[in-house]
C-alpha cells in the first residue's frame, strides 16, 4: 500500500473543481477574527511661565499580564481592577512582554480621564507643576493599582529620549490602545 501525504493529497483533489469549490464555500464558515491592540503615547510638556509645548510621541507595548488582564475583565473574573494609574520610573532596560512592573518606578498617579470610542481606548493623566518631579523619565507604564509596584502592569513603554519633567512644567501623557481585526 502506498501512503501519501495530506499536502500532496491536498494539492491533488484541489485540482478537481467541484471539491475546491466545497473547500472555498467552507473556509468562510470556519473562519475566525484575529485581533490586533495597538498603542500609542504622547507626552506634553509645557513651560508654566512661557506656554512653550515640547511633544514625545511613540508606539508603546501591552505586557503579557496586560493581555490576561484584557481577557479577565472580559470574562468578569472578580477582584480584578480596571486600568487606573499611570506610572512613571527612570529605569532604562529595553522593553520585555513578561515584565511585571517599571525597571526603576519613581512615581505613580490616578488616570484623570479615560474614554473608549471607535474602538480607541484614549487614557489622559495631567500633571502639575509639583508632580513627577522626582527623576528623568525613561519608562512609562500603566496600571490597575495606586501603590508603587503594585498591582498589573499593562503598558510598559521606554522613554527615549529621556523626557526631563521639573517644576516650571506641566506635563500631560496621553495613551491610546486601538482594539482592531488584524
């Protein structure tokens, strides 16, 4: 008895019109969505005396914890906390899927809005003149607890360049997360 594989038995009836026109009618049937987030955050920092604006723009990156927590709040596990603070650190090590928290968090503040529209989820946190004023910022990320080091890292993003936030600015960063069919 011969064998044959399943890619040249494929190839083979693939060639009969018939069994290529059931095939085709079939892979609509069983076809699935796959998903794409995609991010993005823009940091605004403006001279309270002169009104100057500097603006850092860059993709940024949702954490392997973050797509769990994604799924867990989808299916309504409890305890689970939605995305509430923003973190700010001065740790300068690359951007890893499994991290659990900033290299070097410094400060961490409660998001002041957030809004979901056209499947962009838009996360605004503003910053006065005496807050963050502790380091440079070379990492970003967001979060679902207020203490420091605590809670789910969502968002993890590198700072480069370093963004200096001191007392004469205020600062507002802007994460968007856009949920679409990839």
């Amino acid at each position: 008895m011969d064998t044959i594989s399943f890619e040249d038995w494929e190839v083979k009836q693939m060639q009969d019109p018939e069994f290529r026109a059931a095939v085709e009618a079939l892979e609509d049937e069983y076809q699935t969505d796959a998903l794409r987030i995609r991010g993005a955050v823009k940091i605004e920092l403006r001279d309270a005396e002169t009104g100057e604006v500097n603006v850092w723009e860059s993709g940024n990156n949702v954490v392997d914890n973050g797509l769990n927590l994604i799924l867990e709040r989808l299916t309504g596990v409890a305890g689970m906390a939605a995305l509430g603070y923003l973190a700010l650190g001065s740790g300068t090590a690359s951007f890893l899927g499994s991290a659990t928290g900033l290299n070097a968090e410094y400060y961490r503040k409660a998001i002041t809005s957030a809004s979901c529209s056209s499947n962009v989820l838009t996360v605004k946190t503003y910053f006065t003149t005496a807050q963050g004023n502790d380091d440079v910022i070379r990492e970003i990320g967001l979060t679902n607890a207020a203490a420091s080091g605590a809670g789910t890292l969502i968002i993890h993003l590198e700072v480069s360049p370093s963004q200096a936030k001191t007392s004469a600015k205020e600062m507002v960063v802007t994460n968007s997360l856009t949920l679409s069919r990839a």
